[in-house]
C-alpha cells in the first residue's frame, strides 16, 4: 500500500533505502550456509563429470601419441619414396595464409573474398583448403584481393574419388550445405561414411585433398557432408598448385624424293618393278619387255 507511486513520500523512501542498506549484509550472511548446502549436490556431479571428462581425454591423448607416431614413420618412408623417384611436391609451408569475408554482391552465390591476391602469390585456379577439407578454388585474382568459389556453389563441378574404392565421380554443388555426387557409373562401390577426396584427373586441382564424407539420400543417389563446415570458414589457406601441361606435338620434317633431285640438279630414279619369272616362261631383255608394253 505504502509502495503506490501516488502514495510514496520522500521520507518513506529515504528509510526504506536506509533499512535495506542495514538488513542487505546480513541476509547475505545469513544465505551463505543455504547456499553451500544447496551446493553440495551440483558439486559432487560436477567432480564426477570431470573424471570422466579426464579419462576421455587421456585415452584420446594416447590414440595421438599412437597416430603421431604412425605419421612420422609414413613422412619419413615418403620422403624415401620421393627421393627415389625423383618426385617434386608442394611443400606445406608453401600454403598462402589468408581471411575471408562474406561477398554477396558477386556473381556466384556460394562465395568467399580473401585478403591476398597476386601479389601474394595467389592466382586462379588455386585450391582453397581450412583447418578441416578443402572449401572451393580461387576463380578471380586482383593483386591485393582475391575470390574463392566454394564447393556448394551451383557452378562448381570438381572431380572425386573414394579414397577407400578409388571410385570416381564428380562433385556437383547445388546452393545446398550438401553437394551431390553424379557419374557414379553404374555399380559404384561406396559405402556411408566413406571419405571422399579430390582425384585430380581433371588437372586443376591436386590429388588427395580431403573433401567430406559420403551420406546416402532417400532417392538412392549420394551426397557429400563437407569436411570444411566443421568450423566457420574465416581463416583459409591457398594451395600454390602447378599444374600439369600438355605436352608440345613436335613437328617432323617431310622431305620428298623430287624435291631432293631438284636440289642436286638430276632426275629422279625410278625402280622398275621386279617381275616374277615362272619356269615354263623365259626371261624377258628389259628392251623387249619395254617394246611389249608401249602401245
């Protein structure tokens, strides 16, 4: 009743504000113990969930240790291997660093703008890969800016494989968070969950770039859940690629035989034919078989 607007007085105010400035430190000494009773239920789920949580922890840091160990002793046989053969790759501190930002007014829907273009090193073509997969390629290069299709554009077609399979078939964005896969053939062999990678057989792209993972539709037909959502695409990096040309033809000279008599100043010899001879019919001079055959 004294708390209406119309009825509050200044002085009722004033001791309502000094009581509540009194009676504050002991309500609040009085609802520790309340508190740390309340407390203790919480507390005791929490301790639980954390060990938990540290066992999870320490048997996936001994699955790292076991892959970490697995990934030096396959670096170390591949760089045996390219000793050997002689192979030139690209080296992984080669990759160009770069932020994204959004690009609506572009010509593509599904699109990236980076911050390097080629005065960095970037040019079109270039692969364009994150923490997780590969996100799309580079299509327009300015010299400080650069725009990258992504792999769920319409307009993106790029060639893939089943890593497990070697299954071929091309990856087709259509605007959706999850491209499809057509010119599968028809008994491809993939499975749900296999993981797709680029195949490099059109050229533009290098082989083994991870993709995503295969996910069946209810149609029967394949589509792909990209690796590179796994997180927001702000941080990307270029992949400097040099692609494989096409071989000069080599032009071989024709030189033919009345062009080389020309040349020495005489005529052409010709060869005359050598005729059979049977053993009922004699041989005939050269004169008289000439004489025979002019009309």
């Amino acid at each position: 009743m004294f708390d209406r607007p119309s009825s509050r007085s200044e002085a009722f105010a004033s001791f309502r504000a000094g009581f509540t400035d009194i009676a504050s430190p002991l309500l609040e000494l009085a609802a520790q113990p309340i508190r740390a009773v309340k407390g203790i239920g919480p507390y005791f789920r929490a301790q639980g969930d954390l060990a938990r949580e540290n066992a999870e922890l320490r048997q996936q840091l001994i699955e790292a240790r076991y892959w970490e160990d697995l990934a030096y002793r396959q670096r170390d046989r591949i760089e045996v291997y390219e000793a050997a053969l002689n192979v030139q790759t690209a080296a992984t501190e080669d990759r160009i660093g770069a932020w994204t930002v959004a690009d609506p007014q572009g010509p593509f829907v599904q699109a990236r703008l980076i911050g390097r273009g080629s005065d960095s090193g970037v040019a079109d073509g270039y692969p364009v890969i994150n923490l997780y997969g590969l996100v799309g390629r580079v299509y327009e290069t300015g010299r400080r800016s650069a725009r990258v299709l992504l792999l769920t554009d319409l307009n993106s077609r790029v060639p893939v494989m089943v890593d497990r399979s070697n299954a071929r078939a091309i990856l087709i964005g259509d605007n959706s968070e999850y491209p499809r896969l057509e010119y599968l053939g028809r008994n491809p062999d993939i499975e749900e969950g296999d993981r797709i990678v680029s195949s490099g057989d059109d050229g533009v792209l290098p082989r083994g770039l991870p993709i995503g993972r295969a996910v069946p539709t209810r149609e029967g037909g394949w589509r792909i859940e990209l690796y590179s959502d796994q997180a927001p695409i702000d941080f990307v990096w270029v992949w400097p690629y040099v692609r494989a040309e096409q071989p000069e033809a080599e032009e071989e000279p024709v030189v033919e035989a009345v062009e080389d008599a020309a040349i020495e100043g005489g005529a052409p010899t010709v060869e005359a034919p050598d005729v059979p001879v049977t053993a009922d019919e004699p041989a005939q001079e050269p004169a008289e078989a000439a004489a025979e055959d002019a009309p």
